[in-house]
C-alpha cells in the first residue's frame, strides 16, 4: 500500500505564497504520475497540476504562471510553488500519485490540505 502524507497548507492573503508538499511511502517500486488535484465547496474536484517519472508537466489554464509543480525522485515527494495566490485559489488540496506497488500500478490519494486565500 501506499501512503501519502501531505503538508504546507494554511491561511494566505491574496498576492502570498504557500507551498505544498507531499511524501510517498510504502511498498512503491516505481512512481509514474504525480499530482495535485483540488476541489472547492460545492465543486467538483480539478487537475492543478501534474508531473511525470520524465518530469513532463501539466497545469490548469488557471493556475499557469503561477504555480510550479516539481519532484524529488529519490525521497518520493512532490511540491506545488504557489505563487500570487488568489482568494478563487481557495480550495483543499490533494495529493495524486500513480505508482507501482506489488507489480501492479495504483493511484493513491492524500488525506488533502485546506489552502485558504483572503482578499
């Protein structure tokens, strides 16, 4: 199994930073995708961002320019650089990752973090 435990959330003003991170840990053999997903009152939950093994990411059209996702392959974590953050940013924040475990690829979530932005 795979456990993630994620931390770096809390209460920003608008136009601050925070950064989020996320550890992998368990009986992973590889990690293939790794993600940041969040989902806001009343909304589904949404991609923000996501990295591959060959570190290829992606982002929201929302959060371009502003947040950089990255990872450390050798303890397993990724990080979400939000920068300029913004009040419609507000939301709890997941972690995703996609990874190899007893020879079978799983995803697994984080417990999520609450990202608040005041305006």
């Amino acid at each position: 199994q795979v456990q993630l435990v994620e931390s770096g959330g809390g209460l920003v003003q608008a136009g601050g930073s925070l950064r989020l991170s996320c550890a992998a840990s368990g009986s992973i053999f590889s990690i293939r995708t790794m993600a940041w997903y969040r989902q806001a009152p009343g909304n589904k939950r949404e991609l923000v961002a996501s990295i591959t093994s060959g570190s290829s990411t992606n982002y929201a059209d929302s959060v371009k320019g502003r947040f950089t996702i990255s990872r450390d392959n050798g303890k397993n974590t990724v990080f979400l650089q939000m920068n300029s953050l913004k009040p419609e940013d507000t939301a709890v924040y997941y972690c995703y990752v996609n990874a190899l475990v007893n020879a079978l690829w799983q995803g697994s979530w984080g417990q999520g973090t609450q990202v608040t932005v005041s305006s």
